[in-house]
C-alpha cells in the first residue's frame, strides 16, 4: 500500500489555511458559519481541541467557484 499523499488528498492545518486565504482563525469561523459551501474541516480526534485540517483541492475549487461568482456579478 502506498503511503504518500496524492495532491487530491494533500491536507493543509487550519492556522495555514488562515494564513493561505488572509482571515484571522475568528475570520474563518464567521466565514464557515455565512457560508455552508466552505470546505468542511477532518479531524483526526473528537475532541473539540483537535487539530482542524482542510483539503488543499476543495479549498481551491472553493476559492474558484467564489472567484467565478465574483466574475459573474461584475459581467452583470
């Protein structure tokens, strides 16, 4: 079985993403809250300090459906 990570399946820590995407971890949290399409975080305990990590791949395809919708509003 091979164990490296695929690009699909590349992680990225919360205070990353934070810094990738330029929201403060309070920033991020109101963003998951206003809008339900933001990637959902996997942890790897369920406790509620667990680290949070996000998929690199659905971060991007948020990031470019947010693009898009900006660039169809502006076409408008």
């Amino acid at each position: 079985m091979n164990h490296n990570a695929t690009q699909a399946q590349a992680l990225i820590p919360q205070p990353a993403l934070c810094d990738w995407i330029g929201q403060t971890r309070s920033g991020l949290d109101k963003l998951k809250k206003k809008d339900p399409t933001f990637p959902k975080p996997i942890k790897f305990s369920s406790t509620r300090q667990a680290a949070a990590y996000y998929v690199v791949t659905e971060v991007e395809a948020w990031l470019a459906s947010q693009i898009a919708k900006r660039d169809q509003a502006v076409a408008a």
